[in-house]
C-alpha cells in the first residue's frame, strides 16, 4: 500500500513538473514566433526603404532638382581665369643664393649664378638637432 501511495504522489509530482516545463515550452515558443515575424516585418520595411532611396537618388532626378531648386548655371567664360593671374608664392630669403631643405630645393632667380656652396640642412632620426653641411653645387647634381 505505501508503494502505491508513494508511486501516486511521484506521478503526480513529476506530472505537474512536465505540464509546468510544457507551458514554459510554448510560451517561448510564442515569444521566439512573434520576434520573427517582426524581424520578417523589418526587413520588407528595409528593402522598401532601400528601393525608396534607389529611386529618390537617381542621378537624372537630383541634377533635375538642383537645376529647378537651386538655379545653379554653369561659369561663365569671362569669369575664369588664367593660370598667370594667380599670384606666385613669395620664396624666403636666404643667405645663400641656393638652399637645400630636405625635399625642397630653392633655386635663384634665373639671371642670377648660383653661388659656389650650398647649406644642405639634414635632418637625422637619431639625433635631437639637425646637421648642416656645405656641399660645392655640383657635387649635388
């Protein structure tokens, strides 16, 4: 008797367990649906939106808009200039006629000789100041 009474209480025991995991089973399951039914609603959302943007950014609609919208005209003729206009870079002035700065070389005006030497300035990693050396001008070329 006590064996069927205990086989009783553990087969109701175990049975309510198994319905209460059974119950936490579709409850998930209903969860794990409804996020992939929005997760599927997001993506059609996005591949309208994209096509959208396809459409809104092709090239002839916005060169139609910016000529209607904005007025833009292209540059009249008299209003570009020659290369001659633009003002040339004033050089620093050296003491000597020719100065060497690491990939910049500085040239006299053309009527003017260059000088016999020339400061070359070389900067080296290792040290902290730069050394200068006089080199004889056409030892450099």
């Amino acid at each position: 008797m006590r064996m069927i009474l205990l086989g009783t209480i553990l087969t109701a025991i175990l049975g309510t367990i198994l319905y209460q995991v059974k119950i936490g089973i579709d409850a998930r399951e209903a969860a794990l649906l409804t996020l992939e039914r929005s997760i599927d609603t997001a993506e059609r959302e996005i591949a309208v939106l994209e096509a959208e943007w396809a459409y809104l950014s092709r090239p002839e609609r916005v060169l139609e808009l910016s000529d209607r919208l904005l007025e833009m005209k292209p540059i009249d003729t008299d209003r570009v200039l020659p290369i001659e206009a633009i003002p040339m870079r004033i050089l620093p002035e050296f003491q000597d006629q020719i100065a060497d700065i690491g990939v910049i070389t500085l040239l006299p005006p053309e009527d003017e000789a260059p000088a016999r030497e020339m400061t070359r300035i070389a900067a080296d990693p290792a040290d902290d100041l730069a050394t200068i050396t006089r080199t004889p001008v056409g030892a450099l070329q």
